[in-house]
C-alpha cells in the first residue's frame, strides 16, 4: 500500500474519529434532565434514555478505540499488516474497514471459530 493510500484512510479514520465525538457530545448534552423528575414515568423514562445512552457510548467508544488503534499502526509503519499472520491486509478491506487489524483469511478463519 502507498503512502498516497495510506494518507487517504488516515484522513478518513480522523473524520470518522471526529463525526463518532461529536456525535456523542451531543447525545451526552440531550440527556440533562434537570431536577424535576417528580413523576414515576418520568423517572422511568430517564433510567431507559440513560440506559440507552451508556449501551450507545460502549459500542463507540469501542469503535474510537479502534481507530485509535489503527491511527497509532499507521503512526508506527505497520498499519495494513495483519495481526494474526502478519499478511497484507487486502485494499477492499482496508477501504472498507480502514480500522481492520485482520486479512481476509484470517476473518473468515476467526469467523468459523
């Protein structure tokens, strides 16, 4: 893979590293309730939007994870290189999936496990 490409998914791991935050800003600033929750469905309402909320920051913080991990591969020259076999991860991946840490042996490997 070229530095061109390389650049490429860089700038596409930080846009979506920044839509992710900036997204969940936002939903964090939606769930101020204020102190008036004298109401049982009220109350009730709150517990499930902040459920909801904690499951939603989970899975992207775990995302953002990830792209910070693919981030820091690409910061230390092995970014592309599979985790499992040490292969090249293949470019259709890659541009799907720029934060993949496995080719596409190894995927269909783990997916059979």
């Amino acid at each position: 893979m070229d530095k061109k490409e390389i650049e490429r998914l860089k700038e596409k791991l930080v846009a979506e590293r920044e839509r992710i935050a900036e997204s969940m800003r936002r939903f964090a600033s939606e769930l101020d309730f204020g102190d008036d929750t004298d109401h049982g469905e009220e109350e009730a309402d709150e517990a499930e939007e902040t459920a909801n909320f904690l499951s939603v920051k989970q899975s992207q913080d775990k995302r953002l994870e990830q792209i910070d991990s693919a981030l820091e591969r690409i910061k230390n020259g092995t970014f592309g290189a599979c985790a499992e076999c040490g292969k090249s991860i293949e470019k259709e991946i890659l541009n799907i999936d720029p934060e993949s840490l496995l080719c596409k042996s190894c995927k269909m490997k783990e997916r059979k496990r």
